[in-house]
C-alpha cells in the first residue's frame, strides 16, 4: 500500500512538472529572449505523414498559424509558422501537440 502511494505521489509530481512546447517557447523568450516569441519551426518529413492525417496538416499549419516562409528540401518542407490568433492559448498547445502526434517536428524558432 504504501509503494501504491509513493508511486502516484511521484507521477503526480512527474506530471505537474511537464510543460508544453508554447509554454517552453514562451518561457525561453522572457527568460534569454533567444527565441521569437509564438513563433515555430515545423519539419515535415512527408513520407512520415499518413493519408489520413495529410489533410488535418495542412488545415492546422494553413489555417491556425500564419506561414512566415516554407523551404522545400528533398522529402522535408521546413515551415516557420506563427500564432495567428485564432485561438486561445490552450488551442495552440492542442495544436502543437497535434503536429507532434503527426510526426511533425516542431521547435522554438531562435533568434539567429
């Protein structure tokens, strides 16, 4: 009983400590100010995506953000994306997470 409660003691702690990748972003830009503020870079590796998720891509990264610019390199399309604001804050980090599910790598965009 008792290794039963440390161990939800622990995966509660676990689970309160994890972030969002909007929340890291946001918290790397007020802290170091390294990184553009709502503002991602997404790599899209097409033979990654299924059928079945090429349109849901394409409405999330087309429709919920704005695309700064979009780079075309042999199976990969790199895409720099920024919040457009039509949604709240928690719909963006449904969506980035949604990306992630799709095999989307997706980043902070930095200031270089």
């Amino acid at each position: 009983m008792k290794s039963i409660l440390i161990l939800a003691l622990l995966t509660i702690s676990l689970s309160a400590n994890a972030q969002s990748l909007r929340s890291e972003c946001e918290n790397y830009y007020y802290a170091t100010g390294n990184v553009k503020l709502h503002e991602y870079t997404a790599i899209v590796s097409w033979s990654k995506i299924s059928d079945s998720s090429l349109e849901k891509l394409e409405n999330i990264i087309y429709d919920d953000f704005a695309v700064l610019s979009e780079k075309n390199i042999q199976d990969k399309t790199i895409f720099k994306i920024k919040e457009n604001n039509s949604t709240d804050a928690m719909g963006y980090n449904i969506l980035l997470q949604d990306l992630v599910d799709m095999k989307v790598r997706v980043s902070c965009t930095y200031n270089i």
